[in-house]
C-alpha cells in the first residue's frame, strides 16, 4: 500500500514544496501563538481564567 502511494507521489510534479509549506505555517503558527501568550497582559490573562468560574453573568430563565 505504502509503495503505491509513494510511486504515485513521485509522478506528481512539485509536490515537494507542499511538506515545506506546511512546515513553515506550523512553525509560524506556533511563533505567533508563543509571542501572544508572553506580550499577554497579565490582568487580561486573570480573566480569561476566571470566566467558567463567574455564575454572576449567567441568566436563569
């Protein structure tokens, strides 16, 4: 199955840019994603947190 697979891939021209491409927006997801959680300011993060825990902003119908 696996050598099926391969010797289909290799008849396809320019595939071996789309492994790059993928490695380089996982690498930047993951950049960007660690650059918001250290510039996160400290009392936005406080109430993200605490927010599954307020019951004072929740309705009873």
């Amino acid at each position: 199955m696996l050598k099926f697979v391969k010797n289909h891939m290799e008849s396809i021209t320019g595939i071996e840019i789309y492994p790059l491409i993928s490695l380089l927006i996982f690498f930047i997801f993951f950049v960007a994603l660690f650059y918001w959680v250290i510039t996160a300011k400290k009392e936005y993060i406080t109430t993200v947190s605490n927010l599954p825990l307020d019951n004072q902003n929740e309705t009873l119908s």
